[in-house]
C-alpha cells in the first residue's frame, strides 16, 4: 500500500500522465459505444435538418411506437403534414452500399472488407405497420424514406417503388418537392397530438418502454438464429421472416452476422467479428 502511495504521489507531479491515461480511457469507451455514438450522430445530422423545413411540417424523433404484438418498435424520425407522413430510417454508414428492394440483406464494401445488415426497407416497413395500427389508420397516407448519413455512395442498379433511398444531402430537397395535400389541418392536429403523448413521456416511463423494446429486439434475434442451420461456421437463414422483423442475426452492436459458437461451458451465439467485438448472448434451449 505504501509504495502504491508513492507511485500515486509521483503521478501528481506529472500531470501530462493523467492526460495519457485519459485520453487511453477515451479512446477505449468510444470503440466500445462506437455503433451508438455514430448512430446518434447521423439521427442528429438529419434532425437538424428536418428542423430546418418550416412550420408546416411537424417533426417527431426516436420515439417507440406500439406494435400489434404487444412489443414496441422504434422509429427515428416522423414528418407529419397535409402532405402526408415521412416515416425515415437512418442509416449512418460509409463506403459503397449495395442491395435491392427485394434482398432480404444488403452490403457494405469498404476496401476488400464486406458487411451485411438488413434491408432497411423491410425495417421500415415494420416502423409503418405499427404506426397504421397505433393511429388505428389502416390507410394512413405513409411513405418510407431511407437516408444514409455517412459518406455511403449508394450503388443501386435498380430503382425503388415502395421507399425513397437517399443521401443526407439530397434529403432536404426531396422532402420539399412538390407533393399532392393528402390529409386535412385538423387530422393533421389529432395525429401530431397523439404523436405528442409518446414524445412527452417522463423519463421512468421512458426506460421502461425502451427496456420492453430492447428485450423485444433480443428475443427476435434469439429466436431467428437458433431457428437457423449451422454450416461451420456460417449461419445459414432456413426460414425468411416477415417484413416486420428487424434485422435478427445481426450484431446489435457492429452489424456483422451472429453465429453459434462453442465454449468452455456449452455452446452460446456471439459476433462473427470477434475479438474486434466481443458481443455475445445464452444459447436458449
């Protein structure tokens, strides 16, 4: 304890060591919330945006919606006007992004290095789903819009019919194009009201929706990767889930596929990408 004591002392005549040391905890705390920060970043990129369109558009973000299964989904932003509602999907990637609207997964290439994620569109159309169903408007006047935040190039051969993907910096633009008025003043009040009552929940409520969510998504994806077959060290989808299903055999974290793994006591899913990421969750029987 003593020479612990005279280390530490010899510490505070150095202060350029607590700088050192600082900058190392930095720097491992941002490789191990990178997914979320550069998620939040891209859904503040595109809200400052949307704040930016005028009076007549509402805008609404990341609020959770209640589905028809009893869960909740969560939606990253709402633009409610007499045009319709914009629900939007954020994506903040880089790199060439390829997929098509019928792909069930798409691709990131960066260099030689390939990464799948699920079809952004099938996510959102998830989103609309339980929007209609919590407005209890089955033909609620929705459009899907996917925008890329990051520095993607989107290498799409074909075009899309049931979503608009996009760049941040064409968003804005398409936003304001010129559209047909699809919904009166006053629906558009009664929607963004009850819109409103998700936004204003207080922050126990708030954790509580957001657990429920969460443990939702896991148990989704626990469910689609045990229901796959192994081939070495591949999971190999058997059945195609729904268009509402998030992405289920995907790391929650990095994106990268999750694959059963086996370990000093049993086997266990974890992230493809290990040791880059350590995510992993209980095998269930």
């Amino acid at each position: 304890m003593r020479e612990f004591l005279l280390a530490f002392d010899g510490l505070e005549k150095q202060p350029i060591v607590y700088v050192i040391i600082f900058l190392v905890l930095l720097s491992f705390i941002y490789q191990a919330k990178r997914p979320a920060i550069r998620g939040a970043f891209g859904e503040w990129l595109v809200n400052r945006r949307l704040r930016k369109l005028g009076d007549e558009y509402h805008i609404f973000s990341d609020l959770y919606i209640s589905d028809d299964n009893g869960g909740y989904t969560q939606v990253d932003h709402l633009i409610v006007s007499v045009y319709g509602i914009v629900v939007l999907e954020t994506k903040n990637y880089s790199g060439w992004i390829f997929g098509s609207e019928t792909q069930k997964y798409w691709t990131q290439v960066i260099y030689k290095n390939k990464n799948r994620f699920y079809n952004p569109i099938r996510q959102n159309y998830g989103h609309i789903q339980s929007l209609k169903h919590h407005l209890n408007k089955v033909n609620l006047p929705a459009e899907s819009v996917i925008v890329f935040t990051g520095d993607a190039v989107l290498k799409m051969e074909q075009p899309f019919e049931t979503s608009e993907v996009l760049t941040l910096g064409a968003l804005r633009k398409y936003l304001l194009k010129e559209r047909p008025r699809l919904l009166a003043e006053d629906e558009v009040g009664n929607i963004c009201r009850n819109l409103k009552s998700l936004a204003s929940l207080d922050a126990a409520e708030r954790k509580r929706v957001k657990k429920l969510h969460l443990r939702g998504v896991k148990q989704k994806q626990k469910e689609s990767v045990l229901s796959k077959r192994k081939v070495g060290e591949t999971v190999i989808p058997v059945v195609e889930e729904s268009p509402e299903a998030l992405s289920q055999d995907s790391c929650p974290r990095c994106n990268h596929p999750l694959i059963l793994r086996k370990g000093k006591y049993g086997d266990f899913i974890g992230c493809s990408a290990f040791p880059k990421c350590r995510y992993t969750m209980n095998k269930q029987a």
